[in-house]
C-alpha cells in the first residue's frame, strides 16, 4: 500500500533524450548573463563549455563543461546552444 501511494506521488518529468526540455525564458536569460559574464572575466579558460546549471529560484549558477552534469534538486541545465539561440 505504501509503495503504491509513493509510486503516485512521482512524475516524471524528464523529456526524451531526442527533445529538449521546456525552460522558463527568464531561466536562460539569467544563464545567458552568467556564461557572458564568465567569458569577460575569464577569458584565458579554454575549452568549450557545454551550458550553464542555474538555480530556478534564485536565478544562481554555475557555466559547466561536462556533459553529463549533476545537478541539485532546484537546478535545470540550459545548454549552450540554447543560450546562444535565445540571444537571436
């Protein structure tokens, strides 16, 4: 009974792996201003970032160059495509 009730309780909201998932346009303007400013202040970092993981409340983050990143309950992962598409 009990791991029927918690079985209910779960959604999931994961898209498939061929769809990006939904994400709020403030949420990947605020990714945007952090992978910006972290170009200006660290231009002598090589590499090719793969996004940014940003908090959905406090607006938060971190640019990120793994591909696979963990992420923290409230946090989301915009990828860099994303943010360079939105700017557009």
């Amino acid at each position: 009974m009990y791991a029927l009730r918690q079985e209910q309780g779960k959604a999931n909201f994961t898209a498939p792996r061929n769809q990006s998932p939904l994400i709020d346009p403030a949420v990947i303007r605020a990714a945007g201003q952090i992978y910006y400013t972290h170009c200006e202040v660290h231009p002598e970092i090589a590499g090719q970032p793969s996004g940014v993981a940003i908090n959905r409340v406090t607006y938060r983050g971190k640019v990120i160059f793994t591909n696979q990143p963990v992420l923290l309950p409230q946090e989301c992962f915009v990828p860099l495509s994303q943010i360079e598409s939105h700017m557009y």
